[in-house]
C-alpha cells in the first residue's frame, strides 16, 4: 500500500533529504515516542500516525529483505519506508505486535546502528526517524528513505547470476566497513542487501545488530557462516558463497 500525503515534492534519489548523524531531536506527541535527525512538524508527524494504522505490504518470498512495510510520500520527507516490528515464531499467534521493554526500544536500537553503520563509511538505508507506543509493553517503527528502484541481491541473483557475481567485490567492501567497526548484523544475506538502478549496493534490517567483541577475524567468520547458510537454505547460486569477505579488493 502506497501513501501521499498533500503536494510533496519528490526530488532526485538521495538528494531530498540531508540525513546526519549530529543532533536527533526527541519528543512526545499523541502518546507516541519520536527520535529523528531532523526536526519533524506536527503534521508529518499526524501522517506518519496514520500510515501506522494502515496495513503493510506483504512479500511472498522469504528472503526478500526487509519485513512488514509501509511506503509512503510526505511533503518535506519525500518517499520513505514506514517499518513495523512484528513478532515471529510460536508467540505470534497471541501477540503480534507487542515487544516486552527490557532495554532499548527496537526502533531506537535499529535507528542508531543504522547512523553509526553510515558514518563507518558503510552504505545503508538512511534512517530518518523512529517512534514508540505503550510503556512496559510497546509497539515500534522506524522510517528510512526509500532506496528507488531496487532489487534485492537474493532476486537479482536469481534472475541476473552473472551480473549478481560482478556486484560482489563492492558488496564484501560494504560488509567490511561494518566489519571493520566490529557491528555484526547477525542476520545478513542476500535479501538483506539492496541494489539500486546505478547497482550501488545497500544493507538494510539491523534490528539485530550489536557490538562484537571478539576479534575482526571471528566476526568476518560469523558473516560468511550466515551469509553461506542463506545461500543453500533458499537455493541460491553457489557462487555466492565465494563472497570475498576475507579478501582485501581494493
């Protein structure tokens, strides 16, 4: 399902909203909790509301990236991607939505390792704002620009294998840099990286993300198991599992 909202304007991919990791303006408004990096108006903030009631869109494929979604254009935001935290497995079929709080909320979480995945030099879905609803038990969201035109990397390389094996050097570059800062994303494959009509390659879905503290070499290790175990799970081309993870390519 697909929003607009008033007489927003859309601009050139990346270029109508500047997203920095300095000030994140916090703030309460109808009963929701909001982060964002830049200082959103009530009236984004009524028609971000709404698109929370709505219903997601669905994937069929399993391995398609990111989960529940909304897209949506907004005066002043432009075209984003409204996430909504659902539960998976057994406890889902008596609370869908519903996170117990033991720590940061999991928008919040996701949003900030997004920001300090960017400023690692890594190339991720930028994070423009997230939002909460409830107290000991919550609901969340998090809103990141739409990457236009994509593709995930698990369909291209259905489709396109051997374009999919030219888009690999620069997809192993972009995982080091998070390598490199030791966030380990714990569930990265190929339907968790996008590419774009320019095949610039972006992660995305770091609700799981956190700090390794082991050594580069372990983390580099953690990244090929699971990138490797999607790759056969899901009957992807073999030749993705010669991800050059532990290669230096320039």
């Amino acid at each position: 399902m697909k929003f607009r909202f008033g007489n927003g304007v859309r601009l050139l991919p990346g270029r109508w909203l500047k997203v920095t990791t300095g000030k994140i303006y916090k703030r309460k408004y109808q009963s929701y909790q909001w982060g964002a990096v830049i200082d959103l108006s009530t009236g984004s903030l009524d028609n971000l509301i709404r698109i929370f009631a709505s219903e997601p869109e669905t994937h069929a494929d399993t391995l398609e990236g990111r989960g529940p979604a909304r897209y949506a254009v907004i005066p002043k935001l432009g075209s984003i991607v409204v996430k909504c935290y659902k539960r998976g497995g057994v406890i889902s079929r008596i609370n869908k939505q519903y996170y117990l709080k033991t720590g940061a909320v999991r928008s919040k979480k996701e949003f900030e390792f997004l920001l300090a995945a960017a400023k690692s030099g890594a190339s991720v879905s930028k994070p423009i704002a997230y939002a909460s609803l409830g107290g000991i038990f919550y609901k969340a969201w998090l809103i990141t620009e739409v990457i236009e035109d994509h593709i995930s990397f698990a369909r291209l390389s259905r489709d396109k294998k051997e374009k999919a094996v030219t888009l690999m050097p620069s997809i192993a570059r972009n995982i080091r840099r998070l390598i490199q800062n030791k966030i380990h994303h714990v569930d990265l494959h190929p339907g968790n990286i996008l590419i774009d009509k320019y095949d610039r390659n972006y992660i995305i879905d770091f609700d799981k993300a956190y700090y390794f503290s082991g050594s580069r070499d372990k983390l580099t290790g953690l990244y090929q198991k699971r990138w490797n175990k999607a790759v056969h799970k899901h009957r992807l081309p073999e030749v993705l599992t010669s991800l050059p993870l532990f290669q230096r390519t320039p």
